[in-house]
C-alpha cells in the first residue's frame, strides 16, 4: 500500500480575505471662527439718533427695491436732522443679468435724489448667481459619489442635494450680497486712517417682520459679529422691522422718490427677478417680462437635475406665463402708481406725483 505524501494531498485551499468594510471618511472638523475680543455681544444702545451719531459710517444697503427705498428715506431724514448725513453710504450689490432690468440705476438715482453724498456699487467676484448653482452642483455630486463610494454604494445611485438657494439654504445672500457688502466695509475702514479704536459701522437693512416668520425674529439691533473684527465693530439696525407694507408705501409717497416698475406689474419684491423666496405671481410676472432669462434658468435646471423652486419648476412658471401672455396677450405697462394706490389710495398716489414732477423733475 503505497503512502500519500504530501504532494497527494488536495492542496489546502486559503479561506478569501474577509472583506473590509468601507472606513467612513473622518468628518473635517468644522473651523470655528473666532471673533474678536474687542467685538461686543451686544450694542451699547437701540436709540436711532444715539447710533448714528455714534458711527463713523452709516452704510445704507438699498436692493433699490420698495422697502430699501422706505428705509434710505427715513434714514436720511435723521441723519440730516442730526447734521450727520456727510458719513451716510448707500451701497447696492448688483447682481447683474439675473437681478430687474434698471435696478441698480434706480438705487442710485433715489440715492442722488435723496441727498446721499456717496453711491457704491459693490459685485461679486466671478461667477454670477445661475453660474454659481451650476458649479455648486458639480461639487455636490462630486461630494455624493465619493459618500457613496465610501458606503460600498454605485455612485452613480448617489443622491445629489439640490443645487439651488432655498429658503432653508439661503446661501445667494451670503454669496452675491453680504459677502461684496463686507468689501466695502473693509474700504471704508482703511478710509478712516488710525484712530486708535475699533471703526464704528452702522449697517441699515431693510428687512421687516412682515416678511415672513424667519424676518420677524431678527433683533431690530444687533452686533454683526461675523462682519466685525479686529478693526471694525459693525452693528445692524433694522429700522423699518415693524413697518407695515401701508407705511412702507407712506414712507415713499412722503419723500417723492421713483419706485421700480416691476410694482405696477404687480410684484411684491424685488432684487432678483427670480428670486427662491419670491412667491409664484412675481415668478410668473417675471417670466413674462423677461423670457430669456426664464429660458436660461430653465437649462440650469435641467443641467442640475432638480426645480428651481421645490414644488414649482421653471419649466411650469414660464408654462404659466405662455397661457396668460396667450390669454391676455401683452400686458400694457400699468400706470405709474398702480401698486401704490392699492396702499394709500389714488388721491395720495396723485399728490406722491405732483411733488414729484414738481420737485425732481420728473414725468408725472
Ligand atoms: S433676491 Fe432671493 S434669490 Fe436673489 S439673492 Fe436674495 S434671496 Fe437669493
């Protein structure tokens, strides 16, 4: 009987390594923005006269919209009762092609018009807003495949998030607004020169409670601590907070300044024509004045998968404005004042245009 060796023996088969579970990336600590010591938690009074005076700047934000307009006026009044309308500002962020046609034009002339001795015009670098959601989406995709690769997932099943500004994600503002905002806060620092102390700017938003639930918990002051630093303590005033849309449209008739047209049209805000807190009458009223730029947010929203708006895609708002163009055919410029009257009535409208003619020179 012949014995086995070693060679006769099946070869030992080697169980296959376990698999290793996908090592979840480490979550990059978030960076904690330190701010400065000299930067106070709170001001050190709500007293609208006290404030201006205190400030080495009073920098007016103006959308060039209704309720920017209100705010100019009543800002301005004080600070020329007060003899302090030479460190007054009014700054207008333009947004370019997606903002009304005229805006930024109109923010300076009721600037002029209202005795404001400096205009400026601050931008965003690079890409403007509809390019930004595209690049955006690239980098949320990018972001959702590699999550998904490191879950053991097909990236290609990889849930994007919506590339688009929301309500929830308001990062537009941030991006075209208050971010070239704070540019000029740092231009207007290095104007003062030394003194020996943190400048004082007193930002003025004319942002109201009436807005909407999120606006009407916003301190009427309070420190902008994430815009101060080391050398400038910025403090923001809401003077208009508790305003309601009759006062706001009082205010206007009272100092004689032009409005935006986009008002008799019927809408109620303004800035950007499509703008993601807008509601769906302003989306269609813009779809119908500016169809181009309808269509084009119509492409961004297919190149990055997901509406415009959750629940309301372009593609339906300019459907919507095809039907009543169809419908109605072209509207007719409304007349000059339509949207005011709706406030404070015809006769005062009448007067609001008089004054007007009479004191700007401007078609009644
Ligand atoms: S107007 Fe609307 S869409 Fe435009 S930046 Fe402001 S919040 Fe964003």
């Amino acid at each position: 009987m012949q014995t086995a060796t070693l060679f006769d023996l099946p070869a030992i088969q080697t169980p296959p390594a376990p698999l290793e579970a996908p090592v979840p990336a480490k979550p990059k600590p978030k960076r904690r923005r330190t701010v400065h010591a000299s930067v106070p938690l709170t001001p050190w009074t709500t007293v609208p006269d006290e404030m201006i005076r205190d400030a080495d700047w009073v920098v007016i934000s103006s959308s060039g919209g209704k309720d920017s307009q209100a705010m100019l006026s009543y800002v301005v009044r004080r600070a020329k009762a007060l003899g302090m309308l030479h460190k007054v500002v009014v700054v207008h962020a333009d947004l370019g092609r997606v903002e009304w046609e005229g805006t930024r034009e109109l923010a300076e002339l009721q600037a002029a018009l209202a005795g404001v001795p400096r205009f400026e015009v601050v931008q965003a670098k690079g890409a403007d807003l509809l390019e930004r959601v595209e690049i955006r989406y690239g980098k949320l995709k990018v972001k959702a495949e590699e999550e998904a690769r490191q879950r053991g997932e097909d990236p290609a099943t990889a849930e994007i998030a919506p590339a688009w500004p929301s309500s929830a994600a308001r990062w537009c503002t941030a991006d075209v607004k208050r971010g070239p905002i704070r540019t000029l806060y740092t231009r207007l620092v290095a104007e003062l020169g030394t003194l020996g102390r943190p400048a004082r700017i007193l930002e003025c938003i004319g942002q109201r409670a009436a807005e909407s639930i999120q606006r009407a918990q916003l301190a009427k002051v309070e420190i902008n601590r994430g815009a101060s630093n080391g050398k400038r303590t910025v403090t923001t005033w809401r003077p208009i907070h508790s305003w309601s849309d009759r006062t706001v449209w009082r205010e206007i008739a009272r100092s004689r300044l032009p409005y935006h047209p986009a008002y008799d049209w019927g809408n109620r805000r303004l800035s950007c024509v499509f703008c993601v807190l807008g509601c769906n009458s302003d989306l269609v009223n813009g779809a119908r004045r500016v169809p181009e730029l309808a269509a084009a947010y119509a492409r961004t929203e297919v190149k990055v998968g997901t509406d415009f708006k959750k629940g309301l895609s372009m593609a339906e708002i300019i459907r919507r404005a095809r039907v009543l163009e169809e419908t109605e055919g072209p509207a007719a410029r409304p007349p000059i004042g339509t949207a005011m009257a709706v406030h404070i009535g015809t006769a005062a409208v009448a007067r609001y245009r008089i004054r007007q003619s009479a004191v700007y020179g401007l078609v009644a």
